[in-house]
C-alpha cells in the first residue's frame, strides 16, 4: 500500500510543480536554518571533558576585606596566590592544580624564523592526568619540578611542528623569554571545547601552546594574562605570595560524592581558620562547582548564538504554519477526488494514511534540501570572525537529529490536513459532480 | 461595503483563516522583535568615540624578556615616531579603544567611604595624548608638564608617588557630580591621596563594554608616562592619507631602536573599531536575512490559501456577477478579506511581540521594545498581504458570469 500511495504522491506533485516545490521550500529553508543553529548550539554547550566532567570541580572562596560587602553576594570567582598554595600543600582532592594563563616570546633556533609569541599556561603538576590531556611524546612533570621551579615545558603539537618540524622533541631545548627550557612532553591535538578550565581569555580557543610548572614560572616573573582583582596595597607586587589579589584558577579531581562533600566541608573550614588568623575578614562563603555547573554559571553560550538558536526555531513554526495551511488547500482541491475513492470503498484510514505519505514525501525531500541548506549554513557560520567558527560541522548526532526533525516535522505539518482530508463526505462531493 | 459576508464566508473555513492569522501573528511578532534587535546592533556599532578615528593609527609590540632599560627606549622610541615625516603626535599607553583588554578601577568620592561610586576605565597619559587621540576638552586644561609621573617611580614598592590630576568624560563628571560642575573638584581612586579634576573631554570611550552601556564612557586619564611593556600601545596621528606610509615607518623605527621586540599589531584606528564591530554587522545581517525570509515565506502562504479559496469559490464568484456585482467588488471582496485576516494577526502577534520581549528581556538584559516599533510591523504585515493577495484577487475579478450558468 505505502509504495502505491508515494506513486500517487508523486502524481499529485507533477500536477502542482509549484505548489510542491513551494511546500519543500519552505520546510528546508525551516529546517534548514534550525539545524544550523541547532548545531552551533550543540557543539558551544557541550561537555569538554565527557566522562569526567562530574568528578572536576572548580573552588571559590572569599578572601576579601569587608570593604564593599554585600551579603549573599557569590564568593571571587578566582583564588589568591596564598590560598592555592596552602590547599596544594594539603592535598585534600585525589588531584588538584592551581593555574593561571600567560604570554610568552619564543626565539626559535630553526633558520629563517623570527621570534613570535605565544599563550601560555602555568599550572601544576596534576593538570595532564586530571584533564585527561594526550601526548604524542614524554610526558608532563611531576611534584618534584613543582618544587623544585625545574625549567621544563610541556608544548602542544602545533608549536612542535613549528619549531621541531613535527618530530619527537622531547629532551630538546626550547628558548623562552631569554632562558632556555627543556622539552618534556608533547601534546596532541587537544581542544576542550569550551576551554573550561580557564574562563578568562577565549572561551572557545584552542589550548595554549607552552605549559609550564607555576612555581616556575611565577618566580621568574613571567607575562601573566587574564584578569587579577586587588583590593588592598600590594606593594608592587601582584603575584606575590602575601598580595591581596585572585588571580589563580584552582580545579580538584573529586571521585566520589562523598569525597565532594568532605572537600566541601573542608573548604568551609579552611575558610574559617583563615578567618581566625586574621586573613579572611568576610563571613565564610565558598563554592564547589562541577565543570558543567561552572560553565552553566559563566553562562557560556553567547548570548548571540542563543538568540539565533530562538529565532531559527521561530521561523521553522512559521514555515510549518505555512505547509500546514498550503496541504490544507492542496488536500481540499481534491475533495471530490477523494469523495469518489470513499464511495469506491476506500476507509477513512486509507485516505488518512495516503495523505500522511504525501505530506511525509515532502518533509522527506524538505529535509534533504534542508540538510544541503545546513552544510551551506554551517560553512557560513564557518567564515565568521568568532573562535568558536571553526568549530561549527556537523557531527552524526547532529545528522540524524535534522532527519529526525525534518520527518517530524512534515508529518506534524501533514495531520491537520490529512485528518481533514478523511473526513470528507462523499455523498456531498458525489452530488456537486 | 458590507463585510458581514466575507465573516459568514470565512467561518465555513475557519482552520485555513487561523492558520493563516496565526503564521501573519508569528511573523509579525518575529519581524517587530528582529528590527528592535537590528536598530540596538546598529545603535551600537555607531556610537561615538570622541578620537579622530580616521587619523589615528597604532602599533602594538612586546619584548621578548625583560626589560630593565624600558623607561629610556619608550623615551627614544616616541621621538623617533614624532620624527617620521606625517606624525603630528604619538604616545605610548597602556590601552586603545575598540581593544577589549583594558584597566578598570573603582572611584570614591570620600576617603573613608568603603562603597565605590562608580568603576570606571584608566588611560595612562603622556604629554600629547589627548592630541594624540584628537579628543575634545570641553573644560578646564590639559597636563601641566609638572604633574606627569614616570611608570616605574609609580610601580616601585614602597613608592610614596600621588596621583595629583585627572581628566575624565562629561559622561562621568555627571555622573560623579550630577548637578554641579565636576571641574576642580577631586576623588579618590589609586592611593589613599585625593585626585584632582581638572579637565574634562566630551567623549572617551572605554575600550571593553565593562559595567554596560551607561558605563560606556567612564573613562579617566592619569598623567602617567607609561613604557612600551605596559600594554605596548604606540598611538600616532596623521592625516588620513598617509597612514599606511606612517604604519610602515614606524614598524621600522621601532624594530631600529631596538631589534629584540615582536610586533604584535599595527592597524589604523577605523580597523580596530569595525573588527571591534563584526560580531555585531553579522547579527545584524543574519536578522536582516530571516525577516526577509519570514516576509517571503508568509507572502507564499497567503498567496496559496487565497487562491485555493478564489478556485474554490469560483461558482459563487460567477453567480454574483451575473447577479450584477462589478469586477471592483470582486477584487474589493478579497481584499479586504485579506486586511480583515491580516489585522486580526497583527492584533495577536502584537501581543506576542510584546510577550517574546518581555521573555528577552528577562533572559538577555534587552531593553523595553518601543512602540513605535508595533505600527511600523503592523503596516509592513498589511502591505504585504494586500500585494500577496492582488494576484489571487485579480484572477477571481476576472472569473466570468458566465460560469454561473455552467454545471460544474
């Protein structure tokens, strides 16, 4: 039955070409348009660390001076040089770094290459093994060159082809800011999409190029980027240990849920004893986020992208509208064609599920075109100044997601008529013959 | 004309006439929504920046390593710039507008107050910025040679160095001191030592969007003489002729003076601005496209249903004709069915507009959509269904009487 009634579907599309190719339109400009920004959506809202996004979680607390206090206020959302150290120190998390972005100057030694520059990461030793981050060679440092401000560096596989052309680098020397470190590790191609652990700089970046101990580089005073909030007189010195500043971002591995809430405790109580000491002046208020609470928090999805998220699906309402309405007619074009097939016996069922294969016929082709509307989107989306630009392809999940919707969404569009369609009379029809 | 049959008429066809109010109320909401979020785009994008914009060029440039001889290179680096034949000035900052990266402080107007009034953005100053820039000093002076301040003294720990002056916007003298005059009046900002004013410019824009619109030009200048590893901004200002001559020149100066320093930028001041804005020209672009889409797609729906309804009507249409109607009354008939329809969308999709910013403006901090902006897609909406209807509307004029003495 179904092939004979997507013959007749195609019979009926040869006698109205415009009204068809209207009806298609519509739909794949629709779907079209939703699933470009439906994609874009999916991929800037998406877990970067799956699998151990729940057990990462990102600290907060509240070391400022009561200047300015506002009750039930959120906490800095960065950590003091002092704090970082002293729970590094403690080690109370199955892992935990304390980080902070930087920009350095590269001099290679390869002829014919001129000094650039390059971000940078400070971090701690737990920072590879915690974020899961790949090596292509070696490996990141350990507690030991933590300790002891060793002037090793991890670099990123881009750097690598660049300065080593591509090969295993590791023990090589790297010149840095007019000191020379040594390679010890190589990253592979590694994108957290979004760049979670730091939400200053380019949320949607790519991974900094050099990674080296923060002891290090701290110490040899090294560019520092990001933002720093002060709030008493550091004396000139903003990344010293004593300097009334946040500017470290501090993430713990936590396996278990309970582990989460003695961590959560003990941040409590570490507040509190800072607070005793004197350092601390705020009433204790700390904050324990998971990766993608933290992220929900920072609101990560531009604004922009939600908006054209909304409007897409605004305007596919309006295009199913319009099919809606256009199958209607097209439908009760056919009244009396219909009313001769019921008087020959054919149920109301039949007539229902002939009209559902036509709509369903066009969604199935809206979609394709659709589909082909979505890659040219998604190229578009692809020339755009944003980092996150190049980001923007289409993923299975994301393929089947627009079939799935392009089907629904015809077949929805196709009930209203069709049911309007099996409840024509045929008497009446007969008799206006 | 009598339009109790065009009701009696559309109520045998009540769900085609909703579908097709409800797409016009949609589109209505949709388009009334996206022009009020074009017109913010391009508010946005033309917003004054008080600095002659197709003058100004800069060149950005860091060291590799540091620098302890920072302070004498600066010094060498602005008078080889002020020799490159077309500058008129330069000077070195620690910021540029249209930037984003930028310096924010709070501001205080008593010592012993904890609450800051208000966070506005730090320009460090040399002797011919505010020429530099072109901006406008609407009262009060400029710097007095004495005031400046070397960087490095300010920076030295323990230093005992004050801040003595400022020139802020008429932006932020207003809303220091609202109904007084702000000149010669002081503040607390850097250090516990009081701040004096003592001039103001009529623009300066801040180079990020921190603290929002209304904080848009906080803006103040320290008489702070910066060196090149403060920011590394180099501004130069010449006509707007010879700017990509001066850019070049001054890359080679600057590499002259001292070789071990990356170039980071070197753009002209009208680059940064509509680099600063590309985000915002292809929202705007994008919303462009889907009312236009809309309005095509919306005009395609009415054409269909009207003239599903003229074939189907066909035989009335002839009987009525033979019955004496003109073909003016035909064509009028579908016309107004069509504004009677169209109306009762905009109604709806006017309530809806309203209903889909307040949804907005709950979740992306928009403003209130002005109501200006209702008539504007009430006549739009209008207009269109009266052209997309006119060709339907036609073929029914021209139906004729004859059919009505024809079986079907």
């Amino acid at each position: 039955m179904f092939g004979y009634y997507f013959q007749l579907a195609l019979r009926s599309f040869k006698r109205n070409k415009v009204l068809t190719a209207l009806m298609v339109l519509a739909i794949a400009l629709g779907i079209g348009a939703s699933m470009t920004t439906l994609t874009v959506f999916y991929i800037l809202s998406g877990d970067p660390m799956p699998g151990r996004s729940h057990t990462l979680f990102y600290v907060q607390m509240d070391p400022q001076s009561m200047d300015g206090y506002v009750a039930g206020e959120e906490p800095e959302e960065q950590v003091t040089r002092f704090d970082a150290e002293a729970l590094l120190r403690e080690k109370k998390a199955d892992r935990q770094a304390m980080m902070t972005g930087g920009g350095l100057s590269i001099e290679p030694e390869k002829q014919g290459l001129s000094p650039f520059v390059v971000d940078a990461r400070y971090t701690s030793a737990d920072f590879f093994p915690m974020f899961d981050a790949p090596f292509d060679h070696g490996n990141g440092w350990t507690a030991r060159e933590d300790d002891s401000q060793a002037r090793v560096a991890v670099i990123s596989r881009k750097l690598n082809e660049k300065l080593f052309d591509g090969g295993n680098s590791v023990g090589k020397s790297i010149r840095i800011d007019q000191n020379e470190f040594r390679v010890i590790g190589v990253l592979k191609d590694w994108r957290p999409t979004p760049r979670f652990y730091d939400m200053n700089s380019d949320r949607y970046g790519e991974v900094e190029q050099v990674f080296l101990p923060f002891s290090t580089a701290v110490n040899m005073k090294l560019g520092r980027n990001g933002s720093m909030n002060c709030w008493g007189d550091s004396n000139g010195d903003e990344t010293g240990v004593n300097a009334p500043c946040t500017w470290i971002q501090y993430w713990a591995q936590l396996d278990t849920p309970e582990k989460v809430e003695a961590y959560r405790q003990y941040l409590v109580n570490y507040s509190d004893q800072q607070r005793r000491a004197g350092r601390f002046e705020r009433p204790t208020n700390i904050r324990l986020r998971s990766v993608m609470e933290w992220l929900d928090f920072k609101k990560v999805v531009p604004n922009d992208v939600r908006l054209q998220t909304w409007l897409a699906f605004g305007f596919l309402l309006v295009c199913l509208i319009n099919t809606v309405g256009l199958l209607l007619a097209k439908f009760m074009r056919r009244s009396s064609e219909i009313g001769v097939r019921r008087a020959l016996g054919a149920s109301k069922g039949a007539i229902f599920s002939q009209a559902l294969v036509e709509a369903g016929t066009i969604g199935l082709a809206g979609g394709v075109l659709g589909l082909g509307l979505a890659l040219l989107g998604l190229w578009a989306v692809r020339q755009q100044p944003a980092s996150y630009a190049e980001l923007a392809h289409l993923d299975p999940v994301m393929l089947l997601t627009t079939f799935g919707l392009a089907i629904l969404a015809s077949v929805l569009a196709g009930l209203l008529p069709a049911w309007r369609a099996c409840q024509v009379t045929p008497a009446i029809q007969l008799k206006s013959q | 004309m009598d339009i109790r049959p065009i009701f009696t008429a559309l109520r045998r066809h009540k769900t085609a006439a909703a579908l097709i109010v409800i797409e016009i109320a949609l589109s209505c909401a949709i388009i009334c929504n996206a022009l009020f979020l074009i017109n913010g785009r391009l508010e946005r994008m033309d917003r004054v920046s008080g600095m002659a914009e197709d003058e100004v060029v800069r060149v950005q440039l860091t060291g590799i390593g540091r620098d302890d001889n920072a302070e004498a290179l600066t010094k060498a680096d602005l008078a080889s710039l002020r020799a490159i034949p077309g500058v008129k000035f330069a000077s070195a900052t620690n910021q540029v507008a249209f930037n984003n990266s930028s310096w924010n402080s709070g501001v205080r107007l008593r010592q012993d107050q904890t609450h800051q009034n208000l966070n506005a953005t730090v320009y460090m100053a040399d002797d011919q910025m505010i020429d530099t820039l072109g901006l406008n000093l609407v009262s009060g002076r400029k710097f007095n040679p004495d005031e400046f301040i070397e960087w490095e003294a300010l920076n030295k720990p323990d230093a005992k160095v004050n801040i003595p002056s400022v020139i802020i916007t008429r932006s932020m003298a207003n809303a220091l001191y609202p109904d007084q005059d702000a000149l010669g009046k002081v503040f607390y900002s850097w250090g516990d030592e009081p701040i004096k004013i003592v001039g103001i410019v009529e623009h300066m824009v801040r180079p990020s969007e921190q603290g929002g619109p209304t904080a848009y030009e906080y803006s103040m200048m320290f008489p702070i003489r910066v060196h090149y590893n403060v920011g590394g901004h180099y501004l130069m200002r010449t006509e707007p002729g010879r700017r990509a001559e001066v850019l070049k020149a001054a890359e080679d100066v600057l590499l002259k003076n001292n070789p071990n320093r990356i170039i980071l930028e070197k753009q002209t001041l009208e680059e940064m601005r509509s680099n600063f804005y590309r985000q915002d020209r292809s929202m705007a672009w994008l919303l462009v496209a889907v009312c236009v889409a809309l309005l095509i797609v919306t005009a395609l729906g009415i054409v269909g249903l009207a003239s599903f309804w003229v074939q189907q009507r066909s035989k009335q249409i002839g009987v009525r004709r033979a019955l004496g109607a003109t073909r003016r009354q035909i064509l009028r008939y579908f016309q107004t069915e069509n504004f009677l329809l169209a109306s009762l969308g905009i109604v709806i999709g006017m309530a809806l507009a309203y209903g889909i910013n307040q949804a907005l403006m709950g979740k992306y901090e928009l403003a209130r959509l002005p109501l200006y902006y209702l008539p504007v897609g009430a006549v739009l909406l209008w207009l269109l269904g009266q052209i997309s209807v006119l060709g339907p509307a036609l073929r029914a004029a021209s139906v004729p009487p004859a059919v009505a003495t024809r079986s079907a």
